[in-house]
C-alpha cells in the first residue's frame, strides 16, 4: 500500500506486521458474521409474511430461525464492539482525572472487562452443558443457541488481551492476569464479605459504582449480578448466561435490529431527509426552528420504527450535526434528539405498546388508538420547551417560511415515506403482520423507495448503512441482554413484590396509589431497561391498578411513558448514550440539558395518568 508525502513523492505506508494483520482479519470476519446473520433474520422473517398470504402456508420455524440468528449476531458483535471500543459507558470520572491516574483507570477497566468475560465463558459453558432442553420448531438443542453467550465472551478476551497498535503482549497479559484475579476473589471471597440476603443492595451497588468509574454499562451489570449471586449457591451463577441468551431469543426484540436497518436505509435511500425537509418547510421559520422540525421529524418517523433507539440514532446522525452548525449547543441538540425519539413508543406502531398488550392480554388496536392523544400531547410539549429554550439562548429565528407552494412540494415528495407507518400501522392493526415482521417489510419498502423511487440508494451505501445499523444494534441490544439477569436478580430476592404489597394498602385511595406507581416506576427506569421491567412489573402492577379501578389501557401508556423517561437519566440512559454518541456530544452535558425536556414530560405524564379522557375519547370516538 502506498500514500503521497507531503511533497508529493509516494511513500510506503508502514506493514502493521502478522500481530496487528491477525487481529484486524478476526475483526472483519467477526462484523462479516455479523452482518451475515442479521440479514438472514430479515430474510426469514419476510419469507414468513410471503408464505402466509402468497402461498397460504406459514411455515413453523422462520420465528425461531430468525431468534437464533439474532441471538448470535448480538454475542459476536459484542465481541466486535470490544474490540473497536464502541460499547456504551459514561466517562465522568475518567475525564476528571489527570494523565497517569486515567491510564490506570483504563486499565482497570479492561481488567473488569475481562472479570465480565470470564463469568460469561466458564458459567455460560457450564450452563451449555447442563442444558438438554430441544427448541419447539426445529428440535434443534437449545445449547446450540446458549453456546453464543460464552464464543461471545471467548472473543471479548480474544481483543482485551490481543496487541491492538497501543498495547502490547505483556500489557494484554497483564490485563487478563487481573480479570482473573477480580474473578476469583469475587467467585470466592464473597461468601465471607457478605450473605446472599445483601444481594440486591450489593447487585445495585457494584453495578452502579463500575458504570460511574466508566466501565462500560453491559459489563458493569454483569459484573454486578455475579457479585450479587458469588456468595449464595453456584448453581444460580449460570443463570447470567441462561438470561442473557433467553431475552435475545425473543421474536419481538427482532423489532429493534429490524427497525434499525430500516432506518439505515432510509437514511441513505432518501426516505428521512424527505422528512426533514417536509419538517423544515412546516415549522423551520419558527423561534429554534431546526429543533421545532426536530420534533415534528420525530413524531413522523414515530409512526415508521416503534423503536426509541432507531429514532434517536437516525435523527441524532442527520440532524445534531447540523443544529451544531447553525450555532445550536450540541448537547442540547442531543439531548432534545434523545427526548423526541421517546415519541416512538407514544405513537404507533409502539414497540413497548406492543409488549405491554402482550402481556396484559389488551388490545394493541385499543392500545395505539389511546396513545394518540398523548403522543401528540408530547409532541406539543416537547415543542413549547423548545421554544422557550431557544427564545432565552437567540436559537434559530433565521430561515425564512416556506411559501405554500414549496409546503405542497414537500409533501408530495414525502408521500411515499408518509405511506410507510400507514403501511406498518396498517398491517399490525389488522393482523397482516407482526410488529417484528413490520420492520423487515419496512426495510423492503425503504430498499423499494431508495433504489427505484428516490433513486439515492447505491450499493457501497447499502453496505455500509448496514454496517453501521449492526453496530447500532449490537451496543445497544447487548445491554438489554445484560439487564436480563440483572432484573432477574431483583425478581428473584422478590423486591418488585415487596415493593408491590407495601403499595397494595393504598388501593382504597386510587390517586394515592397512582401517585406511588409513578413514583415507584420512575426509580425502576433508573435502572432497568423498558422490556425487563415490563415483562417483571406488568402481571404484578396491572391486576393492582384494576382493583384500584384503573383502566388497564390507560395504564399501559403510563407505564409504558414512565420507563421511556428512564431510558433519558442514568445510569442506564441508553437514549442519552445514543444519541450523544451519533451526535458526537458530551454524555455529561447531554444529560444535563434534557433536564427540561424531563420536566415537560413529567408534566405531560401527570396529566395522561390522572385525566383518563386524553385516552378514553378516543377509545369512544373510534368504537374501541
């Protein structure tokens, strides 16, 4: 490989020698893999929908192929993103730290990273050989499918450990020489430090204090929930690999990595920047106009993805950038990205609606007609903040208002992106398809719509927006798998229960017990992610809230609105992470400005729970 000096005289680019060509091979291979495995689970969950209505004959094991798929794209690439440093984690305490301190920090942290690993490869094997368990459709041994948790983690040390070009073979060694010695101090020194009865405060608490010490978020809760079960019976350590490879193996998590791809190609297809230019022309000429167009871009991809993180990830990578540019503080612009992609599960098609309906044996149709009016509510909130923010710091105010002529244009080129959450509301509404099936046809449409109607997508930006989305996908999904047996923890030592029969004494007094629910749900979004407090919470909370007399879609929204607001604080805060990540912004400072976008959800919040006409008008209006 040669490249040009400054003078112009060809150079050889320095050979990175076998060590660094090895590790740069595996990690290719690995993202190959990846990728591979992903497009296959699209695939097969699009043959499934074209069996059932071309050839009228659904076939019994697309779902569980298109699971396992996923669950190993998830455990490689998390290996990947090892390698690459793209996990999510919160640097507060490494940026304050001076030179020499914040490289022994690093290198703690790997070394913590490395502890994780082990958990994962010497109990996840142990659960891979106690596990005799066929899956229903293929018979195929479920250790097949557990196995991805410790080759995942395998891998982890495989890049912890290998030179990369700043570390060498000695420093690698010496890192996993301390992974170790954390794993077996904390293996069997527990016991004699604390009983299992301390395991929920001693799961909160190593997992919070490693998250603040910037070990990145998956690894902290592992590490967490080993501590918490080192000292009780060993046989309960393989329930770390068992929760994490069962909460992938879900075909309704497939909405996530589905709706991601989705997005990626709409990107490079031409679909979102219609939107925002429709979104610029409705509202650009307003105080803070780019952040008013922010919001309402949201609320129109709200209706395409179903899922906050695709939202936050898309909108953050086109549009933060740009308010930067146009004088918009960058954390603002984040922080208000990651404030507006909650609107996707407030709008349908809702990934948590979804689940909620799921679970509560509800109406999804009833569910996405009730939202309506709260979603939008948001939306108008969200917009207010906006305006009052922008009007105090002179954002915006530049850009002319479009004639109504350009507003028609706009819409007319938006109409095949506006016809896809018709598409995708339309067909879950009415059965056609499953949520999850819903974002792989999206992908067929936004490939339709970018090769042969926008003409903008190219094969080399298909590539690389999957690529990309895999990435997206993998730093993300791997830490609801993590906050799997995190959550089991708790549910485990009973807290939710707890916490539930100190909360059933005030059900005479209902706007009481209201009140507590919110507040009880806003600390759990602090630290579990939205579908592991979902699936915990909802079969111990709905039969309370309807004792109470509650309408259990009404309550739906509200918890489904409370844990959407966690995914915005840390430590978790995975919208935040997102979105400051795409956007290139602080973390730190992100999170400080979505401090009123908070308040103005909160508020929102209130009214949605203690006013039921937001939900039941429309319910009426609509014969639901």
């Amino acid at each position: 490989m040669t490249s040009a000096s400054p003078a112009g005289a060809p150079v050889v680019a320095p050979d990175p020698g076998p060590v660094l060509t090895l590790r740069r091979r595996v990690d290719q291979g690995v993202e190959f893999a990846c990728v591979a495995l992903l497009l296959g689970a699209v695939g097969v969950a699009c043959l499934q929908v074209v069996m059932r209505y071309v050839f009228r004959a659904a076939l019994p094991w697309p779902e569980e192929v298109a699971t396992w798929l996923f669950t190993w794209a998830v455990m490689l690439g998390m290996a990947l993103a090892t390698g690459r440093g793209a996990h999510i984690a919160i640097d507060l305490v490494p940026r304050l730290l001076p030179g020499r301190a914040k490289r022994g920090l690093e290198f703690v942290t790997l070394a913590v990273m490395v502890a994780a690993s082990l958990v994962l490869v010497i109990h996840g094997m142990d659960y891979v050989d106690r596990a005799i368990a066929a899956s229903p459709a293929l018979q195929m041994p479920m250790k097949y499918l557990f196995l991805a948790v410790p080759v995942g983690a395998a891998l982890n040390l495989f890049f912890l450990a290998w030179p990369d070009g700043q570390r060498g073979f000695l420093q690698g060694l010496a890192i996993l020489a301390l992974g170790g010695l954390i794993y077996w101090s904390v293996r069997h020194g527990a016991g004699f430090l604390y009983s299992p009865a301390s395991g929920p405060w001693v799961l909160v608490g190593v997992g919070l204090g490693a998250i603040l010490l910037g070990v990145p978020v998956a690894f902290s809760l592992i590490l967490g929930t080993f501590t918490a079960f080192a000292s009780a019976n060993p046989i309960l350590l393989v329930t770390l690999a068992q929760n994490m490879g069962a909460s992938l193996n879900s075909f309704t998590l497939l909405a996530i990595p589905f709706f991601i791809l989705a997005a990626a190609v709409m990107n490079v297809g031409g679909i979102t920047p219609r939107l925002i230019e429709l979104a610029m022309m409705l509202v650009g000429h307003l105080r803070g106009g780019l952040a008013q167009a922010n919001v309402v871009t949201n609320t129109m991809l709200a209706g395409v993805s179903g899922s906050s993180t695709a939202d936050a990830s898309t909108v953050a990578k086109l549009l933060v950038p740009e308010m930067a540019k146009r004088g918009y503080d960058r954390p603002f612009a984040a922080a208000l990205t990651a404030a507006g992609s909650t609107l996707a599960n407030l709008i349908p098609p809702s990934l948590g609606l979804i689940i909620y309906a799921a679970l509560a044996s509800v109406s999804v149709g009833a569910l996405f007609v009730a939202t309506l009016v709260p979603g939008l509510l948001m939306a108008a909130a969200l917009m207010m903040v906006v305006y009052i923010i922008s009007r105090a710091r002179g954002y915006g105010g530049d850009m002319p208002k479009a004639s109504g002529r350009d507003r028609l244009r706009g819409l007319v080129m938006a109409i095949p992106a506006l016809i896809l959450p018709v598409l995708i509301v339309g067909g879950v509404r009415f059965g056609v398809f499953t949520a999850t099936e819903a974002g792989a046809v999206a992908m067929i449409y936004a490939l339709f719509c970018g090769a042969f109607l926008y003409r903008k997508l190219t094969g080399r930006a298909l590539v690389a927006a999957v690529r990309e989305a895999m990435m997206d996908t993998v730093v993300i999904v791997v830490i609801i798998a993590a906050a799997a047996p995190f959550a089991w923890v708790l549910a485990y030592e009973r807290v939710p229960q707890r916490i539930a029969a100190g909360l059933a004494v005030l059900v005479e007094r209902p706007w009481l017990l209201m009140l507590a629910i919110n507040a009880f749900l806003l600390i759990v979004g602090l630290f579990m992610e939205m579908i592991a407090a979902l699936v915990i919470l909802v079969p111990i909370l709905v039969p309370l809230v309807v004792l109470a007399g509650f309408d259990p879609i009404t309550f739906g929204l509200v918890i489904v609105m409370n844990l959407v607001i966690g995914a915005l604080t840390p430590p978790l805060g995975v919208l935040i992470f997102t979105t400051a990540r795409a956007g290139g912004a602080d973390q730190v400072a992100t999170f400080r400005a979505v401090l009123p976008f908070l308040a103005a959800m909160l508020v929102v919040l209130m009214l949605v729970a203690f006013v039921p006409a937001l939900t039941q008008v429309p319910l009426r209006w609509l014969g639901q």
